[in-house]
C-alpha cells in the first residue's frame, strides 16, 4: 500500500489546525501528517506536539512564507519521490 504524507503549512492558525488535524486521524488513517510551523506564536506548535504526538511536527525559526516552507517540507516527506 501507498503511503501518504499530508503536507500542513501553519501559520498562528491553532484552532484550524486542530480542526485540520483531528479530521485527517479521523478520516485518513494510515495518512501521516507534517505539520511545518512558520514561527507561530500562537501557541500552534505546541499544540501539535500535545495534542497529535503522531504528527511531524517542523519548527521554522522565521516565517519563510508558503511557497519555500511547501518545497522544504518535501525532505521531511518519507513518500516524496523524486520524478
């Protein structure tokens, strides 16, 4: 089976992020969420790391904005192939 890697760009969003989160555990099981924060500081973080241990959780020090934080999450992607 293939695997899939649900890519989350976050940025001072915790209340959609739970939102987001609780439904990808509740609707896509086997998917495996990456959840890259863009120097939150709304707490978003944090909340990820209690509330979805199962999550991957990557903490950008500066808010790098959409595009670069989506190409530089590919590497914490274990279903990213290459073409």
């Amino acid at each position: 089976m293939a695997r899939v890697d649900i890519i989350i760009v976050s940025f001072n969003t915790r209340d959609l992020l739970r939102a987001c989160l609780a439904s990808v555990r509740a609707h896509a099981p086997g998917a495996h969420a990456i959840v890259v924060d863009n120097a939150s500081h709304d707490g978003s973080a944090d909340m990820v790391v209690t509330d979805f241990p199962e999550a991957t959780l990557v903490r950008s020090a500066e808010n790098l904005g959409f595009g670069v934080t989506c190409t530089r999450s590919e590497a914490s992607s274990s279903a990213y192939a290459p073409p």
